[in-house]
C-alpha cells in the first residue's frame, strides 16, 4: 500500500456516511482524488496555500519540510495545477480552498465538518494554530487528525507536530489514536 494510501484508509474508516471532510494541506491532490474516489458521498474542502519558500512561516521552513522550501514558483503553480484538475474530477464534491490554513478555517461554519486532516505547516506554532482553528469546525463525535505524528524521519523535524497535538489532546483530555503512515486522530 502506497503512502497516501495508507493516510486514505486511516481517514476513511472514521468516517460516517455523507462525510464533510476538510484536507489542510493537499499539495498535489493525490490524497484528496484517493478519498474521492473510494467514498462517492463525500464532500471535501482541499485547504493550500501553494506558495513558495519566501511567503511560508520560517518556524515550518526551518522544519525541512520540502514542501515549506520550495523556492521555484512555477513548480509550485504546476502543484496547484495538478490538484485542481484532480478537484474537477469531481464536480460539486471537492471544493479547492487556495489560501492559508486560518484564512479557510474562518471561511468554514462551526461544528459543520465530520473530519479535519492537517498536513500543512508541521511546525509546533503552524499545528497549534491550525488545532486551534479546525478544532472548532468539527461536529461533536467528529475526528481532528493529521500527519507526521511520530516520524523521526532525520531529513526532517516534525517534533513540533507531537508536542502541539501532544498538549492540546492533554488539555482537552482526549486520547491520540495513531494510525498508518504517521497518521494521528482525536475523537471532538
């Protein structure tokens, strides 16, 4: 099983039917045509901001991420491209949100989503700023999760991603559930 096929099934086995789900972080879309495609009843908000090195927050480029250091903008444009023709595969189902994670969590109703995936800016501010936008968005009995819980990968640092989800599930007293491919979920 491919990566993104493996944060697919971790998703899609917490959610119910006719899920309202949002992707923060979708890059090329390849998850979000994965999911798509294996549940004909969701609704998807896929959330990037498509920006190179020089607009992105340096605590998320100082975690190595490739995708926080691009500094070709037509490589980045090309990755907005490919989402978007993966997005109208799907007409009236997936919705492209082409700006900062905070800026399309206030375009999105309070506890209108099953499901919230964050795999933006894996830096503990950028996690701890999107939990505290998305976390309200999900419905009660909904799921927040995200990507790179877990991962000592040594190309990268995503501690920041343990500690920020690490003390929100403390202080909201709620387990962690992983999952594969360094994939975490919290029931709301």
């Amino acid at each position: 099983m491919k990566p993104f096929e493996q944060r697919g099934s971790a998703i899609i086995k917490r959610l119910p039917p006719h899920a309202k789900v949002a992707e923060v972080g979708v890059l090329l879309g390849v998850l979000s045509e994965y999911l798509l495609r294996r549940r004909s009843d969701i609704d998807l908000l896929m959330i990037d901001n498509w920006q190179t090195a020089d607009k992105q927050p340096e605590s998320y480029r100082a975690t190595g991420d490739v995708h926080a250091n691009h500094t070709d903008a037509r490589r980045v444009a090309d990755h907005r491209r490919q989402a978007e023709a993966r997005a109208r595969l799907f007409p009236g189902r997936a919705h492209i949100m082409a700006m900062s994670s905070i800026a399309a969590a206030d375009q999105v109703k309070d506890g209108s989503l099953d499901l919230v995936f964050l795999d933006a800016d894996h830096s503990y501010e950028g996690v701890k700023a999107d939990l505290a936008a998305w976390v309200p968005k999900v419905k009660p009995g909904g799921w927040i999760g995200g990507h790179d819980f877990g991962n000592t990968d040594p190309a990268y640092d995503f501690s920041g991603v343990d500690r920020a989800v690490q003390e929100w599930a403390s202080a909201w007293g709620v387990p962690v559930e992983t999952d594969l491919n360094f994939t975490w979920f919290a029931r709301i």
